[in-house]
C-alpha cells in the first residue's frame, strides 16, 4: 500500500502539470501596450474615457463600454473600477505608464482582475475592461500602437467579444 503522503504527491502534480500552462486560476489579465506618442497623451485620453463611460448608457443591448469608476490618477499610474451592468461583478482596473525614446514614446503595463475570490472563467471580460478603453480612446490608432499578451496572461482572451463584454 502506498503511503498517503506518495498518493497526494502524484495527485497533485499530475493535476498542476495541467494547469501550469493554461494561464491565471483567478479570472483576470495583464496587457502589454506601445504607443508611439507620449505618455501624458494616453493619460489624458485614458481618463477621459474612464470618465466619459461611468454612467450606464454604455450599456445597451448587452454591452460593457459603461460603469467604470476613477480611483485615482497621476501621469504615471491610473487605478480604477468596473461593474458588469447585469450581475454586478467588479473588477479591480490599473495602468502604469513608462516613458522610453526620450519620452516620446509610452508603454502601458495593465491589469484587470475580478474581486469575486470565485471566479475563474470570465469570457474575457478581464481584457475587455482594458482593450475597450483604449479602443474608445482612439489609442488604438495611435503611431506605434502594439499590444502584446495572450490566453496565458488574460482569462479565454482568445475567445472575448469586446463588442458585447
């Protein structure tokens, strides 16, 4: 008989060696972006678009592009808040903006993350707080525009609908 010790070893690894390369166990993202112009430029288009979608009329017909709420803000890091319109999930927001080649150029570092402790699958909807932002800012049509992450940063980002989360 195999000690109890030896049984949740194999149980264990056999389990986590699934789950290692299959991205977060908590529903959130994190998102790599380069934009060719200066960071006080996606700061201030950034917050305005936080500002411009905190009421509900982004919400029709199942949309999420509404109910986002400013923490707090400096040129350098912004933290925010946003509310899924239907069943009230809320998910932690931030953007950290660094500078490079002589401050003309801006990369954002951001994150997503559902406070709900139970949430594991999210539809994308971690990315879609982020990505919809810098859609309806424009920045995604900004010089230089470059996002970089993928379904192991960002919960079933490869399956997220933007238009409807």
């Amino acid at each position: 008989m195999y000690p109890v010790r030896w049984f949740l070893a194999v149980f264990l690894a056999a389990g986590l060696s699934g789950l290692c390369c299959a991205g977060p166990l908590h529903a959130q993202c994190k998102v790599e972006w380069y934009f060719g112009i200066p960071c006080h430029v996606v700061y201030e288009s950034l917050v305005s678009q936080i500002k411009k979608w905190r009421t509900t009329s982004g919400c029709t017909m199942g949309g999420q592009r509404c109910l986002y709420k400013l923490q707090s803000a400096s040129v350098h890091f912004i933290a925010a808040k946003h509310t899924t319109p239907f069943k009230k999930y809320v998910e932690d927001i931030n953007f950290r903006l660094v500078s490079y080649h002589f401050f003309t150029c801006c990369r954002v570092s951001a994150m997503s993350i559902s406070e709900s402790w139970y949430a594991i699958k999210d539809h994308g909807t971690n990315y879609c707080n982020l990505y919809n932002l810098i859609e309806g800012s424009h920045l995604t049509e900004s010089r230089g525009y470059k996002e970089v992450t993928s379904d192991f940063f960002c919960t079933q980002r490869s399956s997220a609908n933007c238009t409807i989360y």
